[in-house]
C-alpha cells in the first residue's frame, strides 16, 4: 500500500484548525531535549495564542528564548497535521483585550459558557498566567488522508 499525501490549502489549514484540538507545544530548554508541553490554542488573523503560568517551564523557555514549534495534529483516523515555526510574544498585564481572548480559548473547548467560567476561576487560582503570541515564520501542513 503506497502511502500519498498532499500539503493543505489556507483554507484547508483553516477548517481544519478550528476543532478544538490539543496544540503540542516546543520550546527550547537551558540543556537537553525540548520541552513538549499540551495547550489549548485559539487560531485568529494567521496567529497562535494559548496560555500558561509564569511559573511553568515552557514560560521561562519562552521569556530566555522565543524561537517556538507547534504541532496540532487530527485523531485517528484524521491523519492530517499543522505545524508552526516562529517566535512568541508574551503578554503578563491585564488588559479587557488579553481577558477576552483568553475566554474565546478556554470557550472553544467546553459546550457552555457556565463551564468555561468554571475552568477560568479554578485556573486564576493556580497563579499568573500569560498569553502568548506565536507569529509564524514557517507553517507545514500535510493530509495524509
């Protein structure tokens, strides 16, 4: 059996990027391998955003080194994945605008706004958090379909 594949059109990478699927995120660590971390993404105007504590290690990675990788791939069967590769902005002050684009993250990955705002209490209780920018340099997208 001959396995094909083809690269996605912008509007493909599109569609596909809007499940709420789980983003694989790598960042470069002091020494040794990378740091693969699962985030939840929101896909907006050709940008990665997602969040995380100051206190984690993809945070730290970040503020000493913005080079980022990102992988979101599609579940069996979906055999179809996105890849990123760029640079991060990171964005610690509170800001109406950082509020709003976390809550359109964590409200794609529940079916009411009642368990986002859930999710979104029990998270602020976990520590400062971030959001981060990921403007792409490079984008790779297959369909192995």
């Amino acid at each position: 059996m001959a396995i094909q594949h083809s690269e996605m059109s912008q509007a493909e990478i599109e569609e596909f990027l809007r499940v709420p699927r789980f983003a694989i995120v790598g960042t470069n660590r002091v020494n040794g391998p990378p740091q693969l971390s699962p985030v939840w993404y929101l896909y907006e105007d050709s940008r990665i955003y997602f969040t995380m504590y100051i206190e984690s290690a993809k945070y730290r990675n970040l503020r000493r080194d913005p080079r980022i990788g990102i992988c979101i791939a599609g579940e069996s069967p979906d055999a179809r994945a996105v890849m990123f590769y760029g640079s991060v902005e990171l964005i610690t002050d509170d800001s109406t605008w950082v509020d709003e684009v976390c809550w359109r993250i964590v409200r794609r990955y529940y079916d009411s706004d009642k368990e986002a705002q859930s999710f979104i209490d029990l998270a602020a209780a976990g520590g400062k958090g971030s959001l981060a920018i990921v403007t792409p340099d490079k984008v790779l997208a297959q369909d192995y379909n």
